[in-house]
C-alpha cells in the first residue's frame, strides 16, 4: 500500500467514483486514491436503489437550479456512457399519480417545474383517469404526471464501470478498507485504516455518503448538524404481475418535508416488479440487521439527543410517521395496501420476497429541521459533501464535474490538463451546461 497521496476520497459510493473518475482525466500526475469499507464501490445506497434516471420534474426551478440541471445533464451524460460502455439504460418513463385534487395540484405544479427545468412538451404531460385509462387501464388515480424521459439502469454496474476506467486512469482503490480516524500531522492528513494501517494525503474529498457527517466531525466540520438513519425495504412482485403496468408509478409525497417515501410501484432494468421503499428509522447507515442496531443505538440516541435532532425525535407528527413506517416493516399487508389504493389488482398473499433493503442518512440541523440540500462545506485542506440524497444518483456525474470545478477556480486542486477529455465528454462543455 502507498503511504503518500496528493488526494483521498473518502467513500467509494456512485458520488465518489464519478468524482476518481473525472479527476483520473484531469490530474494524471497527481497520486489519488479512493477508500471504501466494502468489499466493492456502490455497496450501499448507490447499488441498492429503484435504479431510476429521473427527469428534473421535482425540482423548483427557482430554488434548485442546479439540482435541476444535474439531474437534466445527468439523465443524457448517463445514457452516453451506458451506449458506449454496452451498459443497460431502458428508457421507459414514469407516471406520478395523484389521489386527490389535492396531489393533482401538485402534479400541476411539477408539469411546470419540469417544463422549466428543460423538458419538451412530448416528453411529459398530465392526463386525467380517464385518459390514463386508455395506457394503463389498472392505475386507480385522480390524475397523473407521464415523464416520458426517465430512464432505468443499475447504478452497481455503471459504478463498478466506473471505478474501471478510472484505475486504467491511475487511481487506486482501497477496498474493504475503513478510516478510523483522521488527523492533521504535519500539514497533512494522517489517516489511520482499518485500526492499523495510516496513509498521508494533502487534500482529502469526503465523499463517504452515510458517515459523511461522522467523518465531518472527526476533524471539526459541521458539529452543529447531526444525522438520521432510514431503511428503505421491497417486496418482490410475482411474475404474473410483471406487466401490470406499462411503466413504474409513483405517487405523490403525503409528507413532503419529512424523508417519507411512499412505496412505489417499481420495473426494474432487467424487467422485474417490486413495491417500495418505506422508511424504517435505524441507528447505523449500515442497520439492515438488528445486531448492528442494538450495537449502534445507545451511542446514536445519545449523538442525537445532544443535537437539534433532539427536537425531531420528539415532534408529535414525526413521531406518528416513524411509527407507521416501523409499522410497514414488521407488516407486509401495511407496507403493500398503501400501493394497493393506486393499484388495486395487487394481492398481498401473492408476495412473498423480500428484495434488497438500502439505507438513507438525512442531516437534521441545529433547530430540528431535515435539511433538503447537499450541503458543501470547505476548510484549506479538506471538502466535505453532506445530505447528498438530491441529485442523487441521476445527478453525480454532472454534480461531481460541478464540484472539481469547485476546487479548481478555488486552487484546492488544480487541473493540470488544461480542457480534458473525459471519456466521451469535454470538461469545460460539462462546467458550462451546469453553469449556465
């Protein structure tokens, strides 16, 4: 193992990896390496997602601008690299579906955000039920929103592809390796791995999704910000089921402001069906078993009640949705009848697989409140990506370009390679897509 590297990453997430990526391009000279705990990149969250490419329909275009165009840039910049790379990528839309004039009004107002946002007239529009009847004669509905610019993929796969071309690139991967701690020796970063080992970086980027704030306040960065931890679990529809529907369908969020999904109707790349995620509170970002809850919850509840979290745990509202969604875990029935009041042929005693759970980690600032951002906080040698659970993954290429350019205009890290190509992209062509 080196011992001396002008950048680490820390986290080997979809996020990460497109950030080696385009970094492996740019900064050839440069001695960069990627850290990740498990036993390959997108491990966790990145590879145990829906695997959609969502169009910019949910993003205010005043508020979120640059999320929005992330996502936008994302969906093409994906679908490039998938066709080059003989990766799977189906374009086969979405429907959003309200139940109520309420959710309708909603769905009004994300026909206009994504028409801001860059989508054609042909690539969505809002049907009543009787016109969705005609398509999709088994979704029960008010009215829905058809994005017919949405894409599905499997982010595990582009993100191992990934990492790929970026060690072609010279960037090294340390895998099934975990920093325990960090700290500054020397005007550089020593960082101590797996207990035992230590390597030297003069920059480091952490980028390490569910211990991102964990690894923030490991060298005093964002102490005011705590985090939450939510499992996302499926339920595997029976084959009968597959062609349902033409397209995934979602439905529009009861609860907005809290990280409150509910379940969708989800076709996945290869042709499967499931119906998810709901939102268990756990207290690790790797909880999927209750062993590593039990061994993390007395020092989670302890880091939260000492923070503004404190606050979110005791709000009524907040505690009744933690309830109903613990309920949804521990009951197939609860989980599976929220999907059944759009999709009424839906059986509950014809499933019965489990799919594959992911976990969520949302940051709750100082007054209590879920944070609806990425936050990106800076010290002379470090960058920190918080909550970055928007964009997501439809958005890290572009987001990941966003963030170089970042640290280049600032001289944390300077691209040596003047206007690179990346791969099928230009640098700067990327930068002014965002930008503009």
């Amino acid at each position: 193992m080196a011992h001396n590297f002008d950048l680490v990453i820390i986290g080997g997430g979809i996020l990460g990896t497109s950030l080696s990526y385009f970094l492996s391009y740019l900064n050839k000279s440069k001695t960069i390496a990627v850290v990740e705990q498990a036993p390959n990149v997108a491990f966790h969250t990145s590879g145990r997602n829906t695997g959609k490419v969502h169009a910019p329909y949910l993003y205010n275009p005043d508020k979120k601008k640059m999320f929005a165009k992330a996502a936008f840039q994302g969906y093409d910049m994906w679908k490039t690299y998938s066709q080059l790379n003989n990766l799977p990528f189906k374009e086969d839309g979405v429907i959003e579906v309200s139940r109520d004039s309420k959710g309708t009004k909603v769905l009004e107002k994300y026909l206009k955000w994504g028409k801001q946002n860059g989508l054609l007239e042909e690539q969505i529009e809002l049907l009543s039920k009787s016109e969705l009847k005609k398509s999709e004669p088994e979704i029960l509905c008010d009215a829905a929103l058809c994005v017919y610019k949405d894409a599905s993929t499997d982010y595990s796969i582009l993100t191992k592809s990934l990492m790929k071309d970026s060690k072609q690139n010279g960037i090294k991967f340390l895998l099934n390796t975990k920093v325990t701690d960090i700290k500054k020796e020397n005007n550089k970063w020593k960082i101590i791995l797996n207990h035992e080992h230590e390597i030297f970086a003069k920059f480091i980027i952490n980028a390490a999704g569910g211990e991102s704030i964990d690894i923030a306040h490991s060298v005093d960065i964002a102490k005011n910000l705590t985090d939450v931890h939510f499992r996302g679990e499926y339920w595997k529809a029976p084959e009968e089921y597959y062609n349902l529907t033409k397209r995934s369908v979602y439905s529009v969020p009861e609860f907005p402001d809290y990280p409150f999904l509910d379940p969708h109707w989800i076709i996945r790349v290869d042709g499967t069906c499931e119906i998810g995620p709901n939102a268990v509170p756990v207290f690790s970002p790797y909880g999927y078993r209750k062993t590593e809850n039990l061994k993390e919850f007395i020092p989670k509840m302890l880091e939260m009640l000492g923070s503004g979290a404190r606050k979110a745990i005791f709000d009524k509202q907040f505690q009744e949705l933690a309830i109903n969604e613990i309920q949804s875990s521990m009951s197939k029935s609860s989980m599976i009848d929220r999907v059944k009041s759009f999709l009424p042929k839906i059986d509950a005693d014809k499933i019965t697989e489990k799919g594959t759970a992911g976990i969520r980690s949302s940051v709750i600032d100082e007054n209590g409140k879920f944070v609806p951002d990425v936050i990106l906080l800076e010290e002379p040698s470090s960058f920190h990506i918080l909550n970055y659970n928007s964009p997501g993954a439809t958005g890290a290429l572009p987001f990941s370009v966003n963030i170089i350019n970042q640290l280049n205009e600032k001289g944390f890290f300077v691209n040596e390679e003047g206007d690179s190509k990346c791969g099928p992209w230009i640098f700067s062509e990327i930068v002014e897509k965002i930008a503009g």
